[in-house]
C-alpha cells in the first residue's frame, strides 16, 4: 500500500458560497464512492483567503508574511485528498473520479512512508477536557 | 562440443567460447531481469543484481562449461546476490527490505514457460507505463529492455550521457516512489496499455530513422531492436490487432532500408527507390501481418493496423506506377479518422495529388492549421505547386522548408527538386 495525496487545481472557486452547493453534492458523492481508500483531506477556502509565510536567515529567521497564494496561477490548489492504494494504477482509477479532474486537474504524488510523529489525542488534555 | 578435437585451431577456440558465452548473456538478459524484478519488486536492484550474475558467469562458465539450463543459472545466481545486497544494504526501509528479502527466499524456483511470459510482460509495462514521459519510456525500454549501456542509450538518442543517466535514474526513482507496481494490466486497461506499448516501441523505431548523420550505426541498430521487441511483443500476446499492425508497420518500413539513401546519403523517395532492394522477406512477413492486423480489427480498426495497411499498399506495387493510390486514400480517410492529426492529413494529401488531384491536393495543405515548423509540409506545398506549374510560389515555399531543417540529406532532396534554390 502507498499513501498518495492528491491535490486538485481547479478555477480559484470559494467554496463557501451557496452557488457551489452543487459542486460541493459531487464532491460529497464521490468521497462515498471511494471512502475505502480516502483517509483525509479538505475543501479549502478560495485563495485570497491564503497566507504564505516565509522565514529569512534560516530557522529562527524573521518571519515575512505575503498576502495570497505561494504561487499565483489560472488555476488554484482548490482542495485535497490522502488516499491508500495499493499502487498507481488504483490511485489513477481514483483521481480520475475526483470532480476536479474534469474541471481542471488532479496531481498524484505519492506520499513518503515515514510516521510523521503527531501528538496523540488522548494524551492531550487539552483536546480531551 | 568435446575438448581437444581442434588442436590446430587452438587460437581461434577461446574467442568462439566467449562469442557464444555473451551471445548467451545478450539473449537471456532481459528475461533473467523480467524475472529478478518480479522477486526484488525493485528494478534498480535487480539490474545490479544480474549485472553481477553475468560478470559471475563470464567468469565461472569458461572453467565448467556453459550449464544445461543457462537462464536458471543466471536466474539463481542473481537472486542469491540480490540477497546478498539487501542484507548489507541500511538505508531501505526495514519493512520493504524484510518484505524483498522474504519474496526472494521463499519464491520458488519456476522456470515454466507462463511464468517467464508473464515475468516480461511485466517488465514491458513497467517500462512503459503511461504516468512516465515519453522520452523516458523510451529510455528505460532502450536499457531495460534492449540491455543498451546508458553511454548506448544516450549515443542512439542524441543526448548527452550525463543527461540520459539523470532521465534514467529519475524513471527509476518515480517507478519505485509513486507505486508503479510490476503487473501486467488488468483486463480492462490492457488495450490502451498496449497501445501505449506499441507508440514507445514505434517512438523508438522512428528515432532510428530520424537522422542519419549522427551516429547512423547506432540508430540503424535502434531501428533492429524495435523490431526486435515488436516480434517479441506479438509472441508475448498472440492475436492483438494493435501489437500486429505495429509489427506489420515496422517490417514493412525496415524492408526499405537499403533503399531509402543513396550512396551519398542522400534521401531517396519512395517513388525513386529501386524496388529490387526492398528486403522481400520482411516485406512479405509486413504484408501479412497488416492483413492479420485489418482483419483482426475490422469493426474498430486499429491505427496501426491501418498505418501498416497504407504501407502494404507500397510494398504490394511492383514499380511506383502500379501503386494503388485510391486504395492508399481510402486507407488515410480512415486513419483520419481515427487520428485527424494535421501530420495524417498532410500525408492523405499527398497521396491525392498522386491520384492526379494536384489542385484539391494543394487545397488540403493549405487549409492546414499547426504545421508552419514542419519541413514535410512546406517540401510538399513546393512539390505541388511545381507539379502546377506554379514556379515562383514553389520556389518560395522551397526556401522556407530549406530554413526548416538541419539534415543535409533534406536539404539536398529540395535542391534535386527545386535546381538554383
């Protein structure tokens, strides 16, 4: 199995708004149809909402803020998937369901097998109380 | 063959065993490779792996004979040394690494004939699967495949060696990171995965055409080794349209080899080539494939079965006169309509000017869109408007296709054409 994060450009749509409500149902429907395989992911809000944060002179560095996107292009990172497959050829079978495929495209790339060392949740009491 | 029977030929005798010997080598290769990599799951590691079994029989097989069974022997031997290098090697993953070593110990030795089939079918997938460039499938295929050193690989393709062995290291890279799993497609996928297979394979033909100046020895072996795969191809899965229209395709191209150039290298037309040194076997065994090929593909043709179709129209005419070009037409109308490419419909063109439609002819290349870079359509424009009598435009559009092309054989056949360009 192969951990893949599939990010998907579309036109820089604001989600948020209720003329998406229908793009959003398709959204919906293929997270059922492929919830064997999804382990995460989000819709995120339009870029003029994005801050890219950058630190000068290394760690520790000043910290410079610009207003928008990492890059400005026609078509924006409009939202995310994790999925598990079993190879590439399944993780193209899945992207290619993803709606943005069709309304712009779907990156694949395969994730690193390390564990990212996350503090747990129940051990956090801030989270549990 | 016993020892000692040749004493007066001793010289002569060692060089034979070591002919023999890396004939063996050659010809194993790949299938040995097919099936390390099915017991690795890692195709970088098992290159290195067979790499050290040839060397381990280059120097052991001279001492006790060529084995009876040389593919197991190299088989064996580069499993043993891919265990070897995953015991010793740290910087994999523990889990892949317990997992490679577990396949390798635990398969077990099969040799039977479906198990090798499949073994390089898989290979051939890998190399060209459809999430890797063009230009790299063809490289992985050259040293994969066709067991080209990368120095090899890199002279055929024109590039330089430092950049062919970054092409390379990045296919393998991708193949192993983003899960190109070592499989042969399931049944739902394999007609367009074929067909993948087939435009690589072509890719590589027609790279072995594309320029005569550079390194010609290499690219003309390049054109062999295509056809080499395309007739492996067609024994791996028997009965496919689109594997026998591409074999088709490539025997009939390569049956007109010795007749494309001249002694001076410069191009030769179709046209003007001396019929009497077409390679009739190849040609022959081109013909009836294309025909396989059509019939095979009747309802949904393939194209390249159809491509194979136009060109078995040339190869059947005994002289240029006798061609049949309202055949070829009607073959182009369909391939048109498979593949509308501008390329495909300069060519449909040309073959109606020599039905004697000179005039529709120059109307079709005129209407085309995409093609103002590209020689063959401004040779073909200064072609037709010859034919018509049209000196001065001819001359014009014989000059930008001269400014289009770096190939002296394509630019001495415009000076044949147009004298005092």
């Amino acid at each position: 199995m192969t951990s893949y994060v599939a990010l998907i450009y579309t036109p820089d749509v604001d989600w948020s708004q209720p003329e998406y409500a229908e793009g959003m149902a398709e959204y919906q429907t293929f997270g059922e149809d492929a919830a064997s395989v999804i382990r995460g992911g989000a819709a995120l809000y339009h870029t003029p909402t994005a801050t890219t944060v950058r630190v000068t002179g290394g760690k520790g560095g000043d910290v410079v803020l610009s207003d928008g996107p990492y890059a400005e292009t026609k078509e924006a990172l409009t939202g995310f998937y994790l999925l598990e497959c079993t190879d590439l050829d399944e993780a193209i079978r899945v992207a290619s369901m993803i709606p943005g495929a069709w309304n712009g495209a779907v990156e694949i790339r395969p994730a690193l097998p390390m564990t990212v060392r996350v503090p747990s949740l129940e051990t956090s009491d801030t989270v549990t109380q | 063959m016993s020892t000692g029977e040749f004493t007066g030929d001793r010289a002569a005798r060692p060089r034979a065993v070591s002919r023999e010997l890396t004939d063996i080598l050659q010809n194993e290769r790949c299938q040995v490779l097919a099936s390390l990599t099915r017991l690795t799951g890692d195709l970088g590691l098992a290159e290195d792996a067979v790499q050290d079994a040839s060397i381990s029989a280059l120097q052991t097989w001279p001492r006790t004979g060529i084995p009876p069974n040389p593919r197991a022997w190299l088989i064996v031997t580069a499993r043993h040394r891919a265990i070897d290098v995953l015991r010793r090697e740290g910087s994999r993953f523990a889990k892949e690494r317990e997992a490679a070593l577990m396949q390798l110990h635990e398969a077990p030795d099969d040799f039977s004939v479906g198990v090798l089939r499949d073994d390089q079918l898989r290979l051939i997938f890998t190399c060209c699967h459809p999430a890797l460039a063009a230009e790299a499938q063809v490289a992985l295929s050259l040293r994969v495949l066709c067991g080209l050193s990368v120095a090899e690989v890199a002279r055929a393709l024109l590039v330089p060696e430092a950049t062919m062995a970054k092409r390379l290291t990045r296919a393998r890279q991708k193949i192993a990171a983003a899960g190109i799993r070592y499989r042969v497609p399931d049944d739902v996928d394999l007609p367009d995965r074929m067909r993948v297979v087939a435009t690589t394979v072509f890719l590589l033909f027609t790279e072995g055409y594309a320029s005569r100046s550079a390194g010609a020895h290499e690219r003309r072996s390049l054109a062999e080794e295509a056809v080499r795969l395309g007739r492996l191809l067609v024994q791996l899965l028997p009965g496919e349209a689109v594997l026998e229209g591409l074999l088709a395709t490539m025997l009939l191209q390569h049956s007109r080899r010795d007749a494309r150039f001249d002694s001076a290298g410069d191009i030769v037309l179709l046209a003007d080539q001396d019929r009497a040194r077409w390679d009739l076997a190849l040609a022959t065994e081109g013909v009836e494939l294309a025909a396989s090929a059509i019939r095979r593909s009747r309802n949904a043709p393939e194209r390249f079965a159809v491509v194979a179709a136009i060109s078995a129209c040339h190869a059947i005419a005994r002289t240029a006169e006798d061609t049949d070009w309202n055949a070829i037409v009607s073959w182009y109308d369909v391939l048109a309509r498979l593949d509308p490419s501008p390329v495909v419909l300069l060519n449909r063109a040309a073959a109606l000017a020599e039905c004697g439609q000179v005039l529709e002819a120059l109307a079709a290349v005129d209407a085309l869109h995409g093609l103002d870079d590209y020689f063959w359509l401004h040779a073909t424009r200064a072609e037709l408007l010859r034919r018509l009598g049209r000196g001065t435009d001819a001359a014009v559009a014989a000059a930008l296709a001269r400014r289009l092309t770096d190939s002296p054989a394509q630019q001495r056949l415009l000076e044949h054409r147009h004298p005092g360009l």
